[in-house]
C-alpha cells in the first residue's frame, strides 16, 4: 500500500515542481525583491551585525528560546542530504548552468524566508509549553479567516515532517559503510531522533550548535582545496555555468546533454528544496524565537540561505572541477561527492557517511519537531501522541 501511494505522491510532486512551482518562486521572489529593494543586498552588514548582537545576548527567562538556539535549529535543518546529494543531480540533469540557477533561487528565496519569519513571528501565540507556536497555520488563519487552510497546510507540513528519505540514505550508508545490523542502526537513529524532536526548538538549537558548525567549516576547507588543486579549469567551468544556464548544455562524456529549460527547472527546485524556500518550515521554528522583534530575527534568514548555498555551490564546484559529471560510466548521484573527494582525500569511505550522518541527523531531528508542533495544532490533546506513533512507524517499515 505504501509503495503505491508514494509513487502517487512522487509524481505528484515531480509535476508540480517540473512545471509551476519553479515558476511561482520566481515571480514570487521577483516580486518580493523589488518590493524591498533589493533588501538582501542593502542590509546585508546590518544582518552580520544582528548576528553578532545575539551572540553577545545572554538568555533571560523569558518565554520562548534564544535567537541563536532558534537560528541554528533552522540551519540545521536546511543543511542536509540534499546540500551534498540531492543538488549535484541538478547539475546530473541540467548541466552546469544549473548551478547559476541555484544562486538565483538563493538570491530570491532570501527575501521569500524573510517574508515567512517575520509572519511567523508576527502572528504567533503562546503555548503551554512557556513557549510560542508560529508559522503558516497561525498567519494563513489571520489571512482567510478560518481553518481549512491551515489545516490542509498542517497535513502537508506533518507528512512532510518525516524525512524518510533521508534516514534511508543515512541507515544504509551506515550499515553498508561499517558492516552494521541495519535494524540496530534503524532503533538506534530513531531514538536520537525522538530525543532531540521531542525536546523542542531549543533542544534542537542546541545539538545543531554543536554539532553542525566543525563539520560544515571542515567540508568548505575540503572542497576549496579540491577548487584550488583544479584552478586552471575554473574559469572553462565558470564560463560554461554562465553560458549553458542559457542555452543548454551539449553531450560530453556520459552527460547527455540538456536544454535551458531543464537547468532552470532543476536549478530552482533542488536549491529550493534544500533552502526549504517557500515550504514554512523555518517560519515555524524561528517563531519559538523569544525576540520581540520580528525583522531581526527575520534577518538571519538571509545569513541561514547563504550559509545552505554555500554549501550546495562547494558540492557543485567539486563535482564540476573533478570531472566526474561527466564521468563515461555515470556514476550515482549519492557517490558523486564522494568520488570526487576520494581522488584527493584518503578515508572518504569512512569521512562521508559520518558527514552525511550529521547534517542528515540535524535535518530529520528539526523536521520531525515541525510535524509535532503541526500535529499539536491539528489536536491539542493527541497530536503528538498520534504524531510520535505515526512518524516511528514511517521509518520503521
């Protein structure tokens, strides 16, 4: 049954991201660009100096969480599998130009976050928890004037909570990689996950805090050395991103070629998906927030989306530079990094399950605390109940 609905739900999805929902994000991150001026570019300082001020911020006993906690629980989230695994097929289908669409979509999808948090937050309400719940249910209410849709958009956000596609990836590469039993590996991830999830957004910040920041330094370190080693080649690469994400790409090697349209398409969807643009996810999180000042903590998602791109364009850059793309015998877009990295790292065998397992951990730990608040808001009195048994049972079978 289930084999069957997901199918359903996949080509679904693959519709509506192949053909409207690219398109809605760029007219909607247009839009939202001129609107505010360009606000990305303008208050890009005054947004390091909004961070930098929460660092320095104590945490008083006030209701909700610290802004860092909260911010870091959102990058978290964002940072996963598909900044590693699921943007290099962009580049598989489209072809280099794909990665010029992956900055555009960062560049308008900065003000489409901002958008969300400042509404989160701005609309949101006090829990008995000593905390808030925020996000698109409470300000889509305000917008229609009744519960259907939010109640709609809280089914989607709970199915959606359950990231089973990435603790596949995680507990098979574990139990492939280390010759683990793969159901001890299945109780062990799904108890991490209910620990962390369970304990809230500033749990979650917590962990993220820890145990993101190291990692994500020490991959950019490892992919600019990859970039420098092939230094000669980066303007060819750089000019060939420019030119093919208007004209396509010609066949070389086991690439088949592609069109324009297909780097646009897959440009914009991955980097969306990645970022989360346009999804409410980080409206929802950064709404637990305990400033009284929507637009400042609105401001770090602009920092959050340049962070999360940054990450996508170093997985791109080295899969470009290496060559492996267009490898004659196509390779799998889950060892594409991999590959390349392995040509100028020893141990990448052992460093990138262990990378995956942490940025995959941090992402299904936030989504999975998103589900809960969603299913709270569906039934006060039995949705996380509901939701806990739903979601063990999802990644379990």
């Amino acid at each position: 049954m289930f084999p069957a609905v997901f199918d359903h739900l996949s080509s679904i999805d693959s519709f509506f991201w192949g053909y409207i929902a690219f398109v809605l994000i760029i007219l909607l991150g247009c839009w939202l660009t001129i609107q505010a001026r360009f606000f990305q570019i303008r208050a890009f300082p005054p947004i390091i100096g909004t961070f930098i001020q929460f660092l320095k911020k104590s945490a008083p006993e006030v209701r909700g969480v610290h802004p860092i906690k909260a911010f870091f629980a959102s990058v978290g989230g964002m940072i996963g599998i598909g900044n590693v695994v699921g943007i290099v097929t962009a580049v598989q289908i489209g072809g280099p130009g794909a990665l010029f669409w992956v900055w555009v979509a960062a560049f308008i999808g900065m003000i489409i976050k901002y958008s969300e948090i400042f509404l989160g937050i701005t609309h949101r309400v006090h829990n008995d928890r000593g905390g808030y719940d925020g996000g698109p249910m409470y300000f889509l209410r305000t917008a229609f004037k009744n519960r259907l849709v939010p109640i709609f958009i809280s089914i989607l956000l709970c199915i959606y909570g359950v990231e089973i596609y990435q603790f596949a990836v995680v507990t098979d590469t574990l139990a492939v990689n280390f010759d683990m039993n793969r159901y001890a590996v299945i109780g062990a991830l799904m108890a991490l996950i209910l620990y962390a999830s369970v304990g809230g957004v500033s749990r979650i910040g917590k962990i993220c805090s820890w145990i993101m920041p190291g990692f994500i330094v020490l991959y950019i370190v490892m992919s600019l050395w990859v970039i420098v080693q092939e230094a000669p080649l980066l303007p060819g690469i750089l000019a060939s991103v420019f030119v093919s994400a208007f004209t396509g790409h010609a066949a070389i090697g086991g690439f088949v070629g592609s069109s324009a349209i297909l780097a646009i398409q897959h440009g914009i969807s991955r980097a969306a998906y990645s970022a989360d643009i346009g999804i409410g996810y980080d409206s929802i999180i950064q709404s637990e927030s305990n400033t009284v000042h929507p637009e400042r903590q609105a401001r770090l998602a602009v920092l959050g989306v340049c962070v999360d791109n940054l990450i996508c364009t170093m997985s791109i850059l080295v899969v470009l530079a290496s060559g492996v793309w267009k490898a004659v015998e196509p390779i799998e877009a889950s060892r594409l990094v991999q590959t390349a990295l392995s040509r100028y790292f020893p141990y990448m065998d052992l460093f990138m399950p262990i990378f995956l397992l942490i940025v995959g951990y941090s992402t299904m730990i936030a989504y999975f605390c998103v589900g809960i608040k969603c299913a709270r808001f569906l039934s006060p009195a039995y949705g996380e109940r509901l939701y806990l048994i739903y979601g063990v049972a999802m990644l379990f079978f």
